[in-house]
C-alpha cells in the first residue's frame, strides 16, 4: 500500500514539475513575442521620423542606391590600365594605415594587461579597486575612436598621431574586457606559490598567470588589429592620415578620379584579407597548442 501510495506521489510531482514547465515555456513564448513587438515598432517608428526628417526621401533615393558603385566601376574598366601604377602610388600611404593600426594595437595591448590584471578578482593588486578599473575599461571601450580622434585632431592637429592615440584607448578598453575574461580562468596554484617565497605581485603576474594566458592574449591581439586596420582607414576620412584620407580626397574630386578610388579599395581589401587570413592562421595554432 506504502508503494503505490509513493508512486502516485511520484507521479504526481512528475506532473506538476511538466505543468510548471510548459508554464514557464508560454510565458517566454508570451515574452518574447512582445518583445519582438516592440522592437519592430521602434524599428518602423524610427524609420519613419528619420525619413521624415531627410532633405530626401529613402524611399524616393533608393533607386541610385548602385548609381556610384556604377560609376566607379565604369570608369575603372576605362582606364584599368592605370590601376597598377594607382596602387603603387597609394602603396605607402596603405603602410602608414597599417603602421597605425599596429602601435595602436601593441600600445592599447599593453595597457589593456595591466588593466585586466588590476580588474581580476583573486589577481588583483588593490581589490577594493577593482570596481574602479572595470570603469575605466567600460569607459574607454563606450568611447567610439573617431569621438576621440576628433578631439585629438582639434589639440594636436591632423596626422596619424591622433589616430593611433584614439585607436589605442579604445583598444585598451575592449582588449582589456576580453583579458580580465582570460585572467579568470588562469590557476591560483602558481601564483599562490610564487606568493609563498615571498615574491610581489608583478613577478607573481610575470611568472604565474602571463604564461598560463598569453595564446590566448595573442589570439585576441591578433584579431583587434584587423579591426584597427580597418578603423585607421575610417579614420583617415577625418584627416588623421593614412590611406582613408586619399581616399577622401579622391571622392572630394569625383569623375575622373574614380580609377583612384577603385585602387584604393583593392588595396584597402587585399591588405584586409590578408592580415585575415595571416593572424586568423596564427590564431588557430596558438589556440590549438595553448
């Protein structure tokens, strides 16, 4: 009698435990709906004040969405027998594009360490900091580059300074989240023994949580400065050098120098899926032997 009273209990409780499933099931269903709702609403909602507030309609210009790239292409397929001599012409200021990207990337990567370091709970130099230094980081990474750049441009003048200066503190910023990440699931076993013998907290970071983390900070280093390759050429539009800024220059004079346009975003692209191809290899190797 005790058996089948406890299978019935069981049930019973198996029973309740479906009801309350499907329960929570219809109400994120229900959620997710109203959600989808209102997200869609915005969407048209702000569409339509945007469009209202245009000097022309969206709707009306859509049509000469290709009327450029056209253009471009046009021309270039006139006058290809240029685009070589073009992209050598633009050769070295597609260098100075990558020569920022990549200070940007080493000086914002070595800030970015201490700083993830710092923001580590169980690393930590000042624990009572560590709020603190989360900040900084949220602060640099919410900043967009070309905000900073602008500011910089306006203090210190155009050129590719201000550009690796703003592309650096946001690499700072977002390289330091994805560290202190890392950092979270390095072991306490070295560090703790390192701690032992008396040794302070830079060699206790040096020798007991660097080694364990570093692939993984390369993998990630690797793959910023593809993005910073490619912000430095946005950048270049705002007069911080580079080759975004002949290619500025060379939309401001229109037909006639659209053959210089297209060498530029052969080069700009080649230089792209190049760097692509060459750190997302390296990657996969330091992640695969980390």
């Amino acid at each position: 009698m005790s058996d089948l009273t406890a299978g019935q209990a069981g049930v019973a409780r198996i029973g309740d435990v479906q009801a309350a499933y499907m329960a929570m099931t219809r109400r994120k269903r229900a959620y997710g709906t109203v959600m989808l709702v209102v997200f869609i609403a915005l969407m048209v909602s702000g569409f339509r004040v945007a469009d209202g507030r245009n000097a022309g309609g969206f709707w009306d210009g859509i049509g000469n969405i290709f009327q450029f790239p056209g253009e471009v292409l046009a021309e270039a397929g006139e006058k290809i027998a240029n685009l070589p001599g073009l992209m050598w012409k633009f050769l070295p200021s597609l260098i100075e594009t990558i020569n920022i990207a990549a200070a940007a990337t080493l000086l914002g990567a070595i800030v970015a360490v201490v700083l993830s370091l710092l923001s580590t709970r169980g690393l930590a130099k000042w624990p009572r900091l560590v709020g603190l230094f989360r900040r900084v980081m949220d602060v640099l990474r919410a900043v967009p580059e070309i905000v900073i750049a602008l500011v910089l441009i306006f203090v210190l003048g155009g050129g590719p300074v201000p550009a690796m200066i703003a592309i650096a503190l946001h690499t700072a910023g977002a390289l330091g989240k994805l560290f202190s990440e890392v950092n979270e699931n390095a072991s306490l076993k070295p560090v703790e023994g390192l701690h032992s013998v008396g040794a302070g907290w830079g060699q206790r970071m040096w020798l007991g949580v660097i080694p364990q983390v570093a692939p993984n900070y390369l993998s990630y280093a690797l793959l910023r400065f593809e993005i910073n390759i490619r912000a430095s050429a946005i950048l270049g539009f705002v007069g911080s050098g580079g080759i975004g800024y002949d290619l500025k220059n060379a939309f401001s004079w229109g037909q006639g120098r659209y053959d210089e346009v297209a060498a530029i975003f052969l080069l700009l692209f080649g230089a792209i899926v190049f760097f692509d191809q060459l750190s997302g290899r390296y990657r996969n190797k330091m992640i695969g032997g980390a």
